[in-house]
C-alpha cells in the first residue's frame, strides 16, 4: 500500500515593505548616516574640524565662499511645494462619484445632445468641483503666509582677500557654506550645523529637535579635554549647535562643518516630502463611494432588463436606466461634503484655526487619540522658580534671597533660570534689594565649572566705619557645588558637612529631580580678608544654604482642556523628545494618568503587533526621536484608532504627516507647519476642543446627507422596480427622476449649516461603510410601502391604469416622491423625535419649505408640459397628506427599533 503525503503549499513570499514603511526607514537611515557623522565631527578638535572643512579662525574670503556656494548650493532644506493651481483643479475633480456622473453625462448626450440631463449633470459637477478646489486653494494660501523665520540673516566672518582682516557681516541663511565662521548672541537662530570653536555662557534652545524645555549648555569641549561624553546623537553634543535650534543665552564662534540637506535637520526634511499616506477621511469617502457604486451596479442593471423585457422598448430602457443610476447616485455629495467642509474651514478661522486640508476637519472630529508634545501644548514653555528648599526640603526665605542677589547683581548675560529667580521675587516682593549690598567681583560661569559666583560687600549701618564685610554666593550644579563646601545650614545654625548629611542633602536634590525639577545649588562663604579681586580658587569653604528648584509650569487650563478632551471621547497621549522624569512630573500635574513612561529607544526592539500592544496600554512616551514618534503613530492607526498629533518642531514632523490629522501652531518651524494639516494661531489645547466640535458637526452633517439621500433613492429605485414589473407603462419618464432628483439635492445644500445633537458631539465619529449599507436596505423600503400605496390610490382611486393616463399616475407619485424625501430629512437628521425634541436650523427649514412649494407648483406651472406632468385634482392632496403622515410615524417607529437593535443611528 503507498502512503500519500499531503502536498506542501507554495509557501507564498512575504508582502513587501509599505510605501509608509519604505519611506520611515528612509527616514531613519539618513538621520542615523548624519548623525554618526556629525558625532565623529564632535569627537574630534577644533582645530582638526578647521582643517577638514579648509577653513581657518578667521573665516573665508569672499570669493572662496562664492564657490562653496556654487558648489554646494543654497542652504536651504526640502519643503513640499503646493502643486500647481491647475493641478490642483484636475484633482478636486478626482471623485468616484464625479467620475460616474461624467460617464453619465456623456452616454446621455451620445443618446441625444439636447437632452436637459446633460446640463443637469453638468452643473452639479462643475460646481462641487470647483468649491473644493477654491477652498483648499484659499486654505493653502493662508497657510503659506504663515511661512515666516524669526530673522533671515546671520553674523559671519569673512575677509575681504588672504591676506585681509576679517570682519563680521550679515549674511542671508540660505546663503552660509561649509567652512564659514559664525558668530551666534542670545536671540539667533542657528543657521546650520556648527561646531562650536569658542563659547562663553552658550545656551541653545534646542526644543525643535529634541522636545527639551530646558536649554542645553554648549562650549568647545575639546579645546581643554573637558570629558565630553560620548554619544552617537549629535543633538546630545556638548560641542554642536544644530541647525534649526536657537541661542537662548550667551555669546558663541562656531565653524560651518554642514549646509542645506546635509545638516541633521535637513536629513529628515529630505524624507517628508512627496505623497501623504491615506488618511481616515479618504479610506472613509473611499469605502462608501464605492459601496454606493455597487448598489448601482447591481440595481441599474435589473431595471433596465424587466423594463425592456415588459415594455419592449429597449432605448427607453436603456434612458430610464441612465435615470435610475443618476437617481441612486448621491451626486451632490462632493458638493455637500465640500461646502461642509468648506463651512467648518471658514468657522474654525474664527477661532483662530487654518484649515490647510478640509478632509482633515472630518478627521478632526473623527479623532478618538490625540498624541501631544509636552512644552509649550501642556506647559507655558518658560521656566519659573518652582521652589525654594532648605537642606530639610522646607521653604526657607533665605535662600531665594542669596539666589536673587547671584542672579541680581551678576554681569553677564542671565541665563532662563536667572531670570526665573529675579521674576519670582519681583512678583511677590519677597525680598528687597536696598543699600545692604554693593557689587566686588564675579566669577562667571563656565562649562567646566558648571557655576558662577558673585562676591558682594555687607554695607556698614549709618555711623559704622568698620569695615565692609565681603560674601561669596555661589549657585550652579548641586554635584560642583557640594563638592566645594564644608558646612551647611541646619535651621539657622552652621554645622559641619558630614557623609551623613551630604548624603541627607543630595538626597534632596535627587527629590526634586525625580519629580522633574530642574535643581541648582545655593551656597555662601563669609570672606574673612576682604580684597578687590577673586579668582576660582576662593570657591572654597563653602557653606551650603539650600536648592533652588525649576521647572517648565503646567498652563493654567491645560487639565480643563484635558478633560474637555476626554469628556468629548479623546485619549491624549504625550510623546515627547524631553525626559520621563519631567514628562512625568508636568503630566501629572495635567491630570493625566502618567502609569508606566515609556522611553523612545525601548520601542526600537519591538516588532509591530508589540509596539501596537504597548501603545495601546501606555500614556507617556518620553526621550522620542522623530522616526519613533511616527511609528507610535502608525502602530496607533494599526490599533484601529483615527490619531491626531500635535507638534511644532522638526522632530515632530515625520509623525506629523503618517497621522491622520497633523496639528501644528504658527510659530513651528517650517518643515512642520508644511507636513501639518490643520494650523492652530495658538498653541492652546481648548482651541482644539473647538476644533473637534466642528469636526463632528462638519462629519455629522455629512452623514446625515448621505444617509438621507441613499436611504431616500434605494427606496425609489426598489419602487421603480416593482412598479416597472407590473405597470404597463414608466412609473416615472427619466427626465421627471432626473428633476426630482435635482430638486431634492438642491435642498440638502443647506445641509452643512444644520445644527447636531449634543448627544452627537460627544464620542469620536468615523465612516461605516457597512452601517451605511444596512441603513439604506433598512429604511430605504420603508419609502417604498408608501410609494406602493400611491401607486395603488393612483390606480384605483384616481383611474391612472392605462398608458392614456399614464402622466396623471406620474405627476402623482412625482410629488409623493419628492415631499416624501423631503421630509423625511427631519425625520433622519436627528435620533430624537422631529420638530418636538429637536428642530433643524433655519436654513434647512427653509430649504424643506421651497422644495416642497418646488415640487407641488412643478404639475401646474408652464413648465409642465415639456416635463410630461399634467394638473392633478384637488382630491389627491388629503390623500397625499395622509401618506405622508403614515410614513413619518412608521419610519419614527422603525428609527426606534433600529436605534435599540444597533445602538446608533447617524
């Protein structure tokens, strides 16, 4: 007997990277190729780096910058550029539904040029067209005027031949080359990658790369071998200022080592432009345009055989087919979804919100995750003095009083924290500066030192001619200084230091820094031979007095906000470059449930089924890189979720893009406000909430729309399609379908200006393609029991059986078909009970009023004739009145149940 083994499948290949995926691994390689280089760049001297890059202290001469320019370009990085107005045109156009009323539009003038449907179907598709284009067009300008650089120019030292002295002059940014000498003061924006050659105070905001509050202090580490830390990231160097970040304090000489795309900031610009992933709002429009077209499919098909084959007219057929296609094909729904959008575009600008991509409005409400930074969006993005702790952690008057008179009576440039001090006790007039103290000397701060001192001369009291005692205030690193002192003060009492209580005080400062404050020390030594100059060697002997504690405040309504959020549905989840212990501490403080913060780099080693696991259960992810943040995103979306984020720098900007609504603020960089789709005019989270709300109401009456109109048509055409199977003659000539049609549609216009359900507006909205379906088989009969019965009254009551009377039969059920869908929208746009719970805007009543009025006039106006309808006896009307009272209460006893068996019903 032969065994028979069962054959092995084909093992098929595994589907290859996304686009998506493609594009953020290239992301990341060019980030990581920069980044090992500019960190090589790091590790080495400034003199090494001069040579490298054919330079010399004292900068270029004018014309070998000429050529570098030449040679490397521009200093510019990759921006996405609007495409082209006509472009934009052609693609307002690019609609499934568009497409199938053009194909419509020209099979009927194929079958006859001057048939009126050809203009009907024209009209509709030039308008919806071309509202969507003017709106994103607008939109697109607004956004790009808000395309603006703090200053375009920098100081660079350039000579005017070899043999010349150099001198500084303004040079435009975009045109910096490698090589260049530049010269950096408080308030400059970096306008490349530098190495860092000479330094004195230097502090570089470099939030836009990073997401750290804090400025970072930068010097020439190299030049005295001062220890700098190893690190592949160069934003982490001591000795480099990056391109896109800013001097927050200080003076700086740096040398240009990379321009342009070569920068790290240009490394991950170069990977953000092109074609934006789908977003939810196009796979939603996508999914019901196409499930939509299927029923037509299948529908139009039917009619046009049992017409054919019971009327023997085949022409006929083929016309009243192309009538019942443009009768279940929702044509106005671009326009509707465009002037919706177009609405919600125009009301957000009134709550300063520029709208840069209207789908992004649907995706706005349909959010039901918003991944935020932290400073600036949960934080004021300046730094306050949060406390200040004797060596016990109590409050102690005294020591804001020797760090407001360091921070007083320093010379050079203060620093944020400085500031703070000096803000602090001026808002609460705790301490007052009068003739006890005059100015000795200072001994700046300095990286190495990581300190500064000022030596400060105790005024003698009116008649005393002693002599003026001197004291030393030190304030920097808790490490440097308590390393420096002896003693420390113990409740007003000076007693030696010992490993005990040096313990006990670094202890806390580790306090305070696990809770996300930013700690200095505060020390003082009591000269006891006053002289004229100091030096770093009398910072000795120092008696620790207590800590100064820092950090970037919560805004005062960023937990209202929050909970606005949750209240409306959303989870906020922060993702920030900065560290867990300040993320953790800032988010507490909001309200939000920090549970267990997750570091950037721990992602890197998760699959994409983990990675969507963790994000789901995690609320803080802190120390981010930007190829991180987009793949929490991603991993996000793969959950299921419509994901917002919300960001302002270019760390933020790959994230930006892969989300479905990519928020940004006008004083983001450029890369980010570019890769944003909607831009908030204040970085405030209750701007947002607003957002969100019109969002859901723009999605809201959307739905309403389409549900209405697919509903409303499925139901004609199954009528068509029983009364084609037993009627001798059309229920209804094409061009009647074709009016009535326009008719309604014209009078769902005021749609967008309808007002929602508070109960609406409260969880997120997104598009069910398959409840739309269910919607339309479910209510879409309910029509047809009442067209039926028209049928029957216009049969047998009114004698309409016969094609000699056939345009009485027709003008009947053309006017129960047109008032039945009209009204009904009252009946559809709310879950509540129509004109008593809940009452549709002005505009939409008004509208009702005119199609109804439109639609009764139509049989006796002098248009009647050419359209096939004839004047209907005044019999018919209580007849039409109560089929139109026994639809409204069954469909109110339907929406009952459907609401109780589905849980939803918009």
């Amino acid at each position: 007997m032969t065994m028979l083994t069962p054959r092995t499948p084909a093992k098929l290949a595994p589907p290859g990277p996304s686009r998506r995926e493609r594009k953020a691994a290239e992301l990341q390689a060019r980030t990581r190729l920069t980044g090992e280089r500019l960190a090589a760049i790091s590790a080495r001297s400034g003199v090494q780096v001069l040579q490298e890059v054919d330079t010399s202290p004292a900068g270029l001469t004018h014309a070998e910058a000429a050529l570098r320019l030449e040679r490397h370009g521009p200093n510019t990085v990759a921006h996405e550029r609007a495409p082209r107005w006509y472009l934009q045109l052609a693609k307002a156009y690019g609609n499934p539904f568009i497409a199938v009323l053009v194909l419509l539009a020209a099979v009927m003038y194929w079958q006859d040029p001057a048939d009126p449907g050809v203009v009907i179907l024209s009209v509709m598709v030039g308008i919806s067209g071309l509202l969507r284009f003017w709106q994103e067009f607008r939109s697109g300008r607004a956004a790009d005027a808000l395309k603006k650089l703090v200053t375009t120019t920098c100081a660079v030292q350039r000579r005017a031949g070899s043999g010349s002295a150099p001198a500084t002059f303004e040079v435009p940014m975009d045109q910096v080359v490698p090589g260049d000498v530049v010269k950096l003061a408080a308030g400059d924006l970096v306008p490349a990658d530098l190495r860092i050659v000479t330094a004195k105070d230097l502090g570089v905001s470099q939030a836009a790369l990073s997401g750290e509050s804090l400025p970072a202090a930068k010097a020439d580490t190299r030049k005295r071998d001062l220890g700098q830390q190893e690190t592949t990231n160069p934003v982490e160097a001591d000795n480099l200022a990056l391109m896109g970040t800013s001097v927050t304090s200080g003076t700086a000489t740096g040398v240009v080592v990379a321009t342009g795309a070569d920068t790290y900031f240009g490394s991950m610009a170069g990977s953000l432009v092109g074609e934006r992933p789908q977003t939810n709002f196009d796979t939603g429009v996508r999914k019901v345009s196409f499930l939509l077209i299927r029923f037509m499919l299948v529908m139009v098909p039917v009619v046009f055989m049992i017409n054919g084959f019971t009327k023997g007219d085949w022409d006929e057929a083929f016309l009243f087919g192309i009538a019942v296609a443009v009768g279940l094909t929702p044509e106005m729904l671009p326009m509707v979804v465009s002037a919706n959008l177009a609405r919600g575009a125009v009301a957000m600008s009134r709550r300063k919100v520029v709208v840069k991509r209207l789908g992004a409005i649907q995706n706005l409400g349909a959010m039901d995750v918003l991944c935020t930074d932290k400073t600036g969006t949960l934080t004021e993005d300046r730094i306050v003095l949060d406390r200040h702790l004797d060596v016990h952690g109590d409050e102690d008057g005294e020591v804001l009083e020797y760090g407001y008179l360091n921070a007083r009576f320093q010379t050079g440039l203060k620093n944020l924290m400085d500031q703070a001090v000096i803000d602090r006790v001026d808002e609460a007039e705790e301490v007052v500066v009068d003739a006890r103290f005059s100015m000795v000397d200072e001994i700046p701060f300095d990286f190495a030192r990581r300190r500064m001192s000022v030596v400060l001369a105790r005024n003698p009291l009116v008649g005393d001619l002693g002599p003026r005692e001197h004291i030393m205030i030190t304030k920097g690193a808790v490490e440097e200084v308590l390393d420096l002192c002896t003693h420390l003060m113990d409740r007003g009492e000076r007693v030696e230091l010992t490993e005990r209580l040096r313990w006990h005080a670094t202890r806390i400062a580790e306090d305070d820094n696990r809770q996300g404050l930013r700690v200095l020390a505060v020390a003082t030594r009591t000269i006891d031979a006053p002289r004229e100059t100091y030096t770093v060697a009398d910072e000795d002997g120092l008696t620790l007095v207590g800590f100064l504690a820092f950090l970037d405040p919560p805004k005062a309504d960023a937990a209202r906000a929050l909970t606005g959020l949750a209240d409306k549905g959303i989870a906020v989840k922060v993702v920030t470059g900065d560290n867990e212990l300040v993320a953790a501490r800032v988010c507490a403080d909001v309200g939000i449930d920090v549970g267990q913060v997750v570091l950037g780099p721990g992602t890197d080693a998760l699959d994409d089924t983990e990675l969507r696991e963790l994000a789901a259960r995690t609320t803080v992810f802190a120390k981010a890189n930007p190829v991180q943040k987009a793949r929490i995103v991603r991993a996000l979306q793969a959950g299921g979720h419509t994901v917002g984020f919300l960001g302002d720098g270019i760390n933020d900007a790959a994230a930006l893009r892969d989300a479905d609504v990519g928020i940004s603020v006008d004083t983001a960089v450029d890369i980010a406000k570019e890769s944003a789709d909607i831009i908030l005019l204040e970085k405030d989270l209750t701007v947002l909430e607003q957002g969100v709300v019109q969002g859901r109401t723009t999605f809201g009456n959307t739905i309403k729309y389409i549900k209405m109109t697919a509903s409303s048509n499925f139901g004609n055409v199954f009528s068509v399609l029983v009364a084609s199977a037993f009627i001798p003659f059309q229920p209804m000539l094409a061009i009647m379908l074709l009016v009535q049609n326009l008719v309604y549609d014209i009078s769902q216009l005021a749609t967008p200006w309808d007002r929602m359900d508070e109960e609406y507006l409260r969880r997120p909205r997104n598009w069910d393609a398959k409840g739309i379906g269910r919607f339309m088989v479910t209510i879409g009969p309910v029509s047809s029991i009442f067209d039926i019965s028209m049928f029957l009254i216009m049969w047998h009551v009114f004698a309409a059986n016969s094609e000699a009377s056939q345009s009485l039969f027709q003008s009947g059920w053309f006017i129960e078909g047109l008032l039945s869908q009209t009204l009904i929208v009252h009946m559809i746009r709310t879950r509540k009970i129509p004109f008593v719970q809940s009452r549709a805007s002005w505009p939409v009543m008004a509208m009702t009023v005119l199609a109804v009025l439109t639609g009764l006039w139509l049989p006796f106006s002098p248009l009647a004739p050419s359209l096939g309808f004839v004047a209907l006896p005044a019999s018919y009307f209580p007849w039409l009145i109560g089929v139109l009272l026994a639809y409204c209460t069954l469909t109110q006893l339907v929406k009952t149940w459907y609401i109780r068996r589905f849980g939803t019903w918009l």
